[in-house]
C-alpha cells in the first residue's frame, strides 16, 4: 500500500479483491467458458468495486464535519492527472493485469490476450 517514496495506492488489495471474486464465481458456477466471459466477471468486479466507492464517498460527504464542502471536491482540487506519479503507476497497474493475463504483454498483440 505504501511506497518507498511516501506515496500509496490500493492496486494490490483491488487486485486481490477482484481475484478473490473470480475465485468465488469459479467454485459457485464453474469456470469461464472462454476469455470474454472471464473478461466480464472482472469487469463485473471492477465496475461493484467502484459503485461501492462512490456510495462511500457520497455517504462520507454528508459527515458534519464537512459542512458544505464536500471531500470529492477537496480531493479533485488538489490531484493533478498530469502528475508522472499516476503514469508511474498506470504503468504497475499494466504490469500487473499482464501478469494475470488480463492484458497482453508487451511480446503479444492484442488479439493474444487472455484473462486467465
């Protein structure tokens, strides 16, 4: 969670919840029948993960402490999409779909990929 440089992100424990779920489908329904529908189960996973991030940071911005201000708004203000930090880490985040065969690597093309 946390780097050497002081900086964190949640991709491992994301990754891990999002592993954990495939598992969890897998044991209850079977294995995929092919990489599209392995392909939609992570997407699945990803797109509750999310909502469930909003609806806390949606339920936290009505904590009192707040006031009017809202902590998206506070958060979006002070985050740059330009930082080289977030292409660092888009860059792990590559690496590590790779390794899960959810994208391909940098020796296959496209139409190679698995999400197995």
């Amino acid at each position: 969670m946390f780097d050497s440089d002081g900086t964190f992100h949640f991709v491992p424990e994301l990754l891990q919840a999002v592993d954990a779920f495939v598992e969890g489908c897998e044991a209850a329904k079977g294995s995929p029948q092919n990489d599209l529908e392995r392909g939609l189960i992570i997407s699945y996973a990803l797109g509750t993960i999310r909502c469930d991030l909003e609806m806390i940071w949606e339920s936290l911005g009505s904590a009192p402490a707040f006031g009017t201000l809202h902590p998206r708004a506070v958060f979006e203000n002070c985050t740059d999409r330009d930082d080289p930090r977030a292409t660092t880490r888009r860059a792990m985040i590559e690496e590590e779909l790779q390794k899960r065969g959810w994208l391909p690597g940098a020796e296959e093309g496209p139409s190679e990929a698995s999400f197995g």
